[in-house]
C-alpha cells in the first residue's frame, strides 16, 4: 500500500458533488453507471482523491483507440 497520506485521502459524497458542481443526484448516476470510481464504507459512499484526479485528467485528454 503506498505510504503518502495523498493517495489515502477519501473524499465524501457531498465534497465530489461539488468539486464537479453536479446534483448529488447526477453523481448516484455517474456512480451506478461506473464512471465515477467509488466505494461504499459504512453504506456511504467515499471516493479516492487520486482516483478522482486520475479519473479527471482522463475525462480532460481522452486517448482514442483508432490509432
């Protein structure tokens, strides 16, 4: 497991939402869809910082696989 606090930080529901200034409820979809990598703990659901930064910096410079 990687020893860096950063890659350990796990955001809420509400702080996702609004870093990407959607509905909470359009963030059940994204979730429900798998476009957004989240997990469950305790019945909540928590997302990874880095994943989410990963996760944007795909959506901002998708590859195409045509080539």
């Amino acid at each position: 497991m990687p020893a860096n606090d950063e890659s350990l930080r796990l955001l809420s529901f509400t702080e996702v939402s609004r870093a990407l200034q959607v509905s909470k409820r359009t963030l059940v979809k994204l979730i429900q869809r798998k476009e957004v990598p989240a997990f469950k703990v305790g019945g909540q659901w928590r997302i990874r910082e880095n994943r989410l930064r990963k996760w944007l910096e795909e959506k901002e410079n998708p590859t195409t696989e045509l080539e």
